[in-house]
C-alpha cells in the first residue's frame, strides 16, 4: 500500500511541475548594453536574429513549461507585440511560440521583485522566477526535485561565471543551505566562485513579505533575510547560464550559441569532463597539504583550466581528504 502511494505521490509531482507558472522578469532598460541596441528592452536584444527572450521561451517549452508570466515595463509595448498571448507565430522560425503568456505591466520600476504584490493570488504552488536578460539552458525538472527535497521557501540556481568579481557570491554548506551571501561591493579575502544566476525555486510562502506596492530588491530584501532563518537553499550547477550586462557578454553567448556549447552543457545530456589531480598537477607539491596557505598554483595553471572550462568540457579535480584519524 505504501509503494502504491509513493508512486501516487510521485506522478502528482510530475504533473505539478509541467503546470508550474514561470514569471519573467523583462521590465529592465539596460543601460550597461544600450550601446548595442537602445530602441528595444533589453530582453528583446536579438542574439542572431532572435530576441533573448524567445530562446528563453523556447528552452522552457522543450520541457513542458508553457504557463508563462512577463513582467514588463520599459518599453513594454515592443514586447507585447512581439509575443501576444503566445498563440502568434515567430517570425524568425516560422512557428508557434506554442505557450500561454499573461503580462504585468509596471507603471513605474518596482525593482528586482516588487511587482510579485500584483501576483500574490495567482502563484499558489511552486513557481519560478527568472531574469529576462540572461541565455540558460538547464534540467528544471532536476532544479525543482532539489527545492521539494529541502522542503524550504526559496532555493536559488548558483554556477561559477566568468566575473565573480562584480557578481554576488553566496556561500552555502554541504547540504546547499545559504549561510552567508557576499554584494560585489563587500570585502572579499577569499571566496568560491559560487554565483547567484538570476534563476529563483519559490514556494508560495515567499509572497507573504510583499504587503505594499513598493520598489524592492529580490536579493537585498527578500532573500538575504532568509538565510538567518535557515529557509534559504542553493542549487549549484555547471549548466550554462549567462547575462547580457554588457557588449562582452552578449558577444560571448553568440558564440557559445553558435558552438552548441549553450544546449550541451543542460544535464539532461551527458557531459564531457576532463579529470585532474591536484597535489603537484595543478599546485605545487608540499607534501600533506594542511593549511590553504601553503596552496600555491603552478605557473600557467590558471589559463590551463580557465581554457578547459571555456571550451565546453567539465574541469573536475580528483584529490584525497585525510583527517587526524585517517592515514592517507
């Protein structure tokens, strides 16, 4: 009887998710990247003739996610036209958008999260919130089973990139409970290159912080007060996630794009990697390595893997822990 349940329990799941509501968030102006487009919202900067938010749309689809929510705001209107309600056909592929879009629309900018007040009746399961300017391709299915285990009220998608240094860091324990979150502007001695990816797991429980229409910062104001209560999760991946915040960027995701390198790096595909030994590989041997301080690379090291990273495959370093019990 037991098992019959579980697997009850377990297609209830599976159902729920495929009905979950995915808020985008696409109201942002852009400034840092008007230089390559300033006439349309920054979510609708074409990436080789397609709007960021329509691979956006696409890798949602794929999965089964069709109940989508736009917020919108500069511009707006660019936006709605181009979408509709999700019915109208793409005029890049020639096909259906295939999804169900509702929009809110902000009169003026309520930040990073404020508009969810407008949302608080609709969103009653698990949902999912997102920038409107970032290119990703990840197993949502995989992200959501990690915030249902955790049973918590937010979990957050987190990935190394490639500039940690004007990025928020979030330092997390062994089980992925956010413990301490680093702004770009706080002093950094030493620190993982664990970064915030702008994708968001919320339980309807979030939307209790939201009383009054009001500009508010996601990360600042309700998350970052989470992590004191224990109710903040986050779910590391290699999977590929990138912003648009600057011309760089958005040249690096076209050719990412062109490459394939965005669609492989999704863990539903198998992955490559490339394995490395630590102790005298990638740092110079002292014997028992016992204190971060006596951690020196080797010259050239750095570049070595930074090269493996950007050219698609995994760098996983293979190396053996010792403790004052256990001879190595």
């Amino acid at each position: 009887m037991n098992l019959i349940r579980k697997k009850f329990i377990g297609i209830i799941e599976d159902l729920r998710i495929y009905i979950m509501k995915i808020v985008i968030m696409a109201g942002g102006k852009g400034t840092r990247i008007a230089s390559v487009n300033s006439e349309v919202p920054k979510p609708m900067i074409h990436i080789l003739d397609k709007p960021i938010l329509e691979y956006q749309i696409e890798c949602l689809r794929e999965q089964g996610f069709t109940e989508i929510i736009l917020v919108i705001g500069y511009l707006g209107h660019i936006i709605k036209n181009y979408f509709g309600d999700g019915s109208k056909i793409s005029p890049v592929t020639g096909k259906q958008f295939g999804v169900q879009i509702k929009y809110v629309e902000e009169k003026e900018p309520l930040g990073t999260a404020g508009s969810l007040l407008f949302l608080k009746d609709e969103l009653i399961e698990d949902f999912l919130v997102l920038n409107g300017d970032i290119i990703f391709d990840i197993d949502i299915n995989r992200f959501y089973k990690f915030h249902k285990d955790n049973g918590e009220v937010a979990t957050i998608f987190t990935h190394p990139n490639s500039h940690p240094y004007d990025s928020g860091i979030i330092v997390a324990d062994k089980n992925g409970k956010v413990t301490n979150w680093r702004h770009k502007e706080d002093e950094r001695l030493w620190y993982k290159n664990c970064v915030n990816a702008g994708i968001h797991m919320f339980s309807p429980e979030i939307l209790n912080v939201f009383k009054e229409l009001k500009k508010i910062d996601l990360d600042r104001e309700v998350l970052k007060p989470l992590i004191a209560s224990g109710k903040l999760f986050a779910y590391s991946s290699p999977e590929y996630v990138k912003d648009m915040g600057t011309p760089d960027r958005l040249y690096a995701v076209i050719e990412d794009i062109k490459t394939g390198k965005v669609k492989a790096k999704n863990l539903l595909h198998k992955q490559k990697a490339i394995f490395l030994d630590r102790d005298g590989t990638i740092n110079k041997y002292v014997g028992f390595l016992k204190n971060i301080n006596d951690f020196e690379l080797i010259d050239g090291v750095g570049e070595a893997i930074k090269r493996i990273n950007e050219s698609g495959y995994l760098t996983i370093v293979v190396t053996k822990t010792c403790n004052s019990k256990r001879r190595c």
